[in-house]
C-alpha cells in the first residue's frame, strides 16, 4: 500500500496502474471500475490544468472512452470540460485546488475503494518473514538438488543459479571413493558459492521435533551386526541427523507420522540398496496408506555391531553424528558414527539388588 501511496503522489500514473493490474482489471467489479476512473480522470484533469489539450484529448479517447458504456452522460459530462477555458467554472469542480490537494484528497478515496474491494483482501501489507527468508530457501533448492544427484561429490561446486546443480560424474563412472567420512563431511571449499556463502555452505532446512528423527526398532533375528542409517550426500549437511535418516524435516509442532512430502518419497525411492543386514521396523504403528516398504532408508554407510537386538536409536541435537542406542536386553552405548568408535557402554544393572526380594535376587543371579 506504501508503494501505490507513493507513486500516487507522485502523478506515475503508468506505474500505478500497472501496479493495480497486478491485483485487479477495471471490469472486474464495481470497486475495480470506480478506482480506475477515478485515477484516470484524475490524470485528465491534470492535462487541462496544464492547458495541455492534445494530452487531455488522448486521455480522454484511450482511458476514458472505456467508461461511456456503464455511464454515458458522465462521460459527455467530463468531454465537455475541453470547451472551457478553465475546468473550475464547472460547478462540481469548482473547489479544485493545486494538484497535489487534489492528489490527496483521491488518495483518501482510492484507499476507501481499495479496502472495500474484496479483490485486495490480505492483500493491503507484506506478510512477515525473517529477512534471511529467501537465502533459506535457496539453501534448500541446492541441498535437495544435491541429493538426487546419482554421483554426488564430497566438494560440490556450485557457482550460478541460473541452472540446476548436477554432480560431474567421475571419469570411471563410479561413486568417488569413501575418503571423508560421508557422514561427517568435509569442509566446502571456499567461495563455492558467494552470495549465500558467508554463514556456512548450506544451511538446515527446519530444526527437527524432538522425536522426529528417533525411531524405535526391534528385530526377532539373533544377534547380528545392524547397519547405522541411510547415506546423505557427502558434505552438502555435515551436522544434519535428517540427512543420515533421509526422511523429511518435520515442522515445528507435527509429529514425524503425520508429515511426509511427495518429493521424500521420490527420492527414498532413487536411493540405491546397500549391502548389508537390514533391520525390520515393526516397533512403530505406520498407517498403511502413508508408508510403504519402498518408503524406508535402504542404503547402508555403517555396520556398528551392537551385541544385541537394537530397540532404540537416537542422534545427538547437536552433534549429530554421536548416535545413542539402546539394546532388548537393557544395554546402552553412545557411538561417534563417522569412526564407528564406540564412546561408551553401559549394561544393565539392578540398582541395590540386596534390597529385593529373595526370588527376584536368585532370579537376576540366575542370568548373569
């Protein structure tokens, strides 16, 4: 609204209407019709002041004329001003005044008009965004362009948004070799990318839930190896559990079940299968017609051999390669996934056994 205030004011009558056209036309309705009339006979009026007749003639048979049709004798009324030596002696246009009066006083009108035409409703202020907005989403466009890439590269480099980002295959063909850790990623080089550069190569999408991410999962297998998580895009999102997972971000406020986009899917099903065990997800009640099995993580980036049946896995919210896993018979261990280090193991234990009953003591005994 500031910006048609602006050019009102200012007699940019050719940007106010283009302006206007981006919202309305002048048949659209009755509100419609009224603003353009009024800016067009505003803009005639200011052609006779100026005594300019060849310019208000124009006006009147290019901008004018379109009106005869809904209200003849106003525009036999507003034709007849041509005869006058000065439009003020007519009796409705006697209190005139200069040209910047008369351009606030139809402001005044053409904001009435404007609020009352449904047309622009919600339409009269720029919603409220955070003003890094734009840069975020183009952070998003690269990183999920980057990951249908079939061969995508630890470094990309990535120069113009004029065309869509795709990794130079390598000269054999293949997938480059495993030299930084996938899930940790290295380090884009500098200046890949200027404009949107400075705070870091590609910023997160939307932070997680708190349980967005966490699954539960068991298996009725003996004890085997389980693989870590499915494979993201070497060093697009060093610090992102999302691209371990492949699933999508969930918004703040929707729980992981009830968001899934049709680009996630998309791309869960392009990512190739990995070697590897898998393990079956039964511990979580999916809705049949939202998940499919084609709908899961299949590429496999680390084995870590837990000793048991896995119950339970879960990223740190900060350092999201440190991954806590919890075991069917009680055990937890935090690992550093991109080393396959296990940073520390807990088993269980019964806190002050001493003070329990003599049957569940024989019973624990009988398990050690």
């Amino acid at each position: 609204m500031k910006h048609f205030e602006d050019q009102v004011q200012a007699g940019e009558w050719d940007e106010v209407e283009r302006y206007l056209c981006g919202f309305t036309k002048v048949e659209d309705n009755r509100y419609s019709m009224k603003i353009f009339f009024e800016i067009r006979k505003q803009k005639y009026l200011e052609a006779l002041d100026r005594q300019d007749r060849a310019r208000a003639v124009e006006i009147l048979v290019k901008d004018l004329k379109v009106f005869s049709s809904f209200n003849e004798e106003l525009f036999k009324e507003i034709t007849q001003l041509l005869t006058l030596d000065n439009f003020r002696q007519n009796e409705q246009l006697s209190k005139y005044g200069d040209t910047k009066s008369a351009r606030n006083i139809m402001l005044i009108e053409l904001k009435k008009l404007i609020e009352a035409n449904p047309l622009f409703r919600d339409k009269l202020a720029f919603p409220a965004f955070k003003s890094s907005r734009l840069r975020t989403l183009i952070n998003q466009s690269l990183n999920w362009q980057h990951q249908l890439c079939k061969n995508p590269r630890p470094n990309p480099d990535i120069k113009t948004l004029f065309m869509d980002h795709s990794c130079t295959p390598t000269a054999n063909g293949s997938r480059p070799p495993p030299t930084n850790s996938p899930l940790v990623g290295p380090i884009p080089k500098a200046g890949a990318f200027p404009p949107i550069g400075a705070l870091g190569p590609f910023q997160p999408v939307v932070s997680p839930s708190p349980g967005a991410i966490a699954g539960w999962m068991s298996s009725t297998n003996p004890p085997l190896p389980h693989p870590g998580v499915a494979a993201a895009p070497p060093g697009m999102q060093p610090s992102s559990a999302a691209a371990f997972l492949k699933h999508p971000r969930t918004p703040t406020g929707v729980t992981g079940m009830d968001y899934q986009s049709a680009d996630s899917e998309h791309l869960m099903k392009r990512i190739r299968t990995g070697q590897g065990d898998e393990v079956s997800f039964s511990g979580v009640m999916h809705n049949s017609n939202v998940y499919s099995q084609d709908d899961l993580p299949k590429a496999v980036v680390r084995t870590l051999s837990q000793g048991s049946n896995v119950m339970s896995m879960d990223f740190h919210p900060q350092q999201q390669t440190i991954l806590l896993v919890g075991t069917n018979v009680g055990d937890i261990s935090l690992w550093e996934v991109g080393s396959r280090e296990r940073l520390v193991h807990k088993p269980f234990k019964v806190w002050d056994i001493q003070t329990a009953s003599t049957p569940l003591q024989v019973l624990y005994a009988m398990t050690l």
